[in-house]
C-alpha cells in the first residue's frame, strides 16, 4: 500500500492499543513503525538492478523482523531514560510491534508480493483483496485517527479501524466473485486453467483484471463485478507464456546470475514479452493500458559487455490515469 496508508493504519493501532497509557507518543511510534518496513527501498546495487527489486518487501517485511523492526522503530524514545521508566519502554515495544506487523499483512493483502515467511520461505504473498492505493480504505482511517487525537480517546480510531476491516472484507467478498466469474468465462472458452489470479483496479473493488494460464498463453481479461454480484466483461487478449526455454542464445549466454529465474520469481511466472518491444520481457500483472498489454516494468538483456547483465525497464512514471475512463468502467458503462 502506500506510505500514507501505512502511516495512519500503524498509528490507529498504535493509538487504540496503547494511547492510554502513552498518550499521543503511541501514534507517533505507530506511525514510525507502520512505514519503517519499506526502508528496503535503499537495498541497491549498481552491478545488479535485480538487487533492489528482490530485497523490497523482502526480510524487512517478514514476521521474524517485526520484533526487531519495531526495536528500531521506538529506539529514539527508549535511548531516553524518562520514556523507559515505569515499563513504559515495553508499552512503547508492543504498540511498535502492532503497527509494524500492520503493514505487513497490508502489503500481504495487496497483488504484489510479499515475503511474509523469510527465511523459511521466499514465497511472496499476495491475497488481491485491495489496490495498492484505495481512498475508501485510508480516508476513514484518518478521519478516525485525527478526531481520536483530538479527542484525546481511542472510540474514533477504534471506528475507522472497523470501517477499514470492513471495507477489506468487502474486497474478500468481491475477490471471490470475480474469480468466479473468471473461472466461467475460461470455461465457455473451453479452457481449464492451469492457474489464475484475479488482481483489484486502483481505488474500487468493482472492477478486477484477470491472469489466467492454458495452452502456453497468459490470458488477461477485466470483470466488473456489481456490489449486488452481477458481472459485465471486458474480453482482452493473449500472449505466450515466456519461460527459460524461450531465451534466445543471445539472452542464454548473458544470463549468468540467474536473472530471468529472479524475474520470474517476483513475477509470479506471468512473464511474457511485451508486443511493442520484443527484447523485454514484462510482468503481465501490470499494464499502462485497460486496453491491451502495455508493461510498466520489466528486464532487457544488455549487450556483450555491458556492466549489467540486464537493464530494469520501469515504466511507472508514464502511468496517466484517465479518470474518466476509469470512472465509465467502474460505473459498468
């Protein structure tokens, strides 16, 4: 999610665990610790772009870190003595640890990936139940919050926490019938798909894109699904699946760390090539057009020589959101 989510998400539940006894210093620790975990963001390496794409919400995101993410988080407070007298130091840890995994298990909730069990397993989670930015969820965090702080009383944090759980919920709910509705349309292709994700749209739950592999082919649609369940469709199309075998010789020969492997990995194994530009192959999660496939990023092999063996293409910058298009598509128009 983004920062400003994970910021009043960490201090509501810093806020509503341990406000009582710490008074506005929770928040503030909460909020610290509810966006520390993207500090991976500074995990780099000039000779290997692929460094920085595999570190975040890597170790920094997993449950064996909370404990010392949060460390970090309140270490400011506990280097002075006052704060740590009378336990307040442990209060100070919990309401830390609380805010910390919040983020967590946000992140985990969103479609790109996160390493919730490091080191026991680089698995990255990602259940789709939420966009990656989404006003329905912050907003009432918030206005919770801020009021709460006025208030000097948890009633109004603990009421946008709800209203936040809630509207997840909602997208459990809608996450499941657009997959449904997933399933039903491979079948009236005669398709049986090897595997599937259903992905929400920034700042709604109505209208979901769709990855599903058959046939050696990724194939990407987008289901609107009406809060009532009806759904309307808008059929996309196709591209081969690009696995290890479908590196050209040139591409095999540079390919010494592994990096389609680790591409791959992040990608969840949708990777194709993208139409415009044959020589990158794109994570098809994530596209610049309703459209057709338009990658936002992906990795091109770099020419004999080259100080990296592959170039990270990221295209997030040229993202340019038509409101009204979007709002013609979550409207079902």
């Amino acid at each position: 999610m983004d920062p400003v989510s994970h910021a009043v998400l960490g201090a509501s539940v810093a806020h509503v665990a341990c406000g009582r006894r710490l008074g506005r210093t929770a928040a503030l620790a909460g909020l610290v610790a509810g966006v520390l975990p993207d500090a991976d963001v500074f995990i780099r390496s000039a000779a290997d772009p692929l460094v920085a794409v595999a570190a975040h919400r890597g170790f920094t995101h997993a449950f064996a870190f909370v404990p010392v993410g949060a460390l970090v988080a309140v270490l400011p407070w506990l280097l002075r003595p006052a704060a740590r007298a009378g336990g307040r130091g442990w209060t100070l840890w919990l309401a830390a640890v609380l805010a910390y995994l919040s983020h967590l298990l946000l992140d985990a909730a969103t479609s790109y990936g996160t390493q919730l069990l490091w080191p026991f397993s680089d698995h990255r989670a990602g259940w789709d139940w939420i966009a990656v930015v989404d006003p329905a969820f912050t907003l009432p965090l918030a206005a919770g919050l801020a009021w709460a702080l006025g208030r000097r009383s948890a009633a109004p944090a603990i009421a946008g926490l709800a209203l936040a759980l809630a509207y997840l919920g909602v997208g459990v709910v809608q996450h499941g019938r657009a997959e449904a509705a997933l399933r039903e349309l491979a079948a009236r292709r005669g398709h049986a798909p090897v595997r599937l994700e259903v992905m929400p749209t920034l700042a709604n739950q109505l209208v979901w894109r769709t990855l599903y592999e058959y046939g050696g082919r990724i194939h990407s649609d987008r289901v609107r699904v009406g809060w009532n369940g009806a759904v309307t469709l808008r059929e996309g199309w196709s591209l081969p699946l690009a696995g290890p075998g479908d590196l050209t010789a040139a591409e095999r020969a540079r390919d010494t760390r592994g990096s389609f492997a680790r591409f791959a990995w992040f990608s969840e194994q949708w990777v194709a090539r993208s139409p415009a530009d044959p020589t990158v192959l794109a994570d098809m999660r994530y596209s610049l057009s309703a459209e057709a496939f338009d990658p936002i990023w992906g990795i091109r092999f770099t020419p004999p020589g080259a100080s990296t063996e592959v170039e990270w293409i990221n295209r997030s910058r040229e993202r340019r959101i038509d409101l009204g298009g979007m709002w013609r598509e979550i409207a079902g128009q």
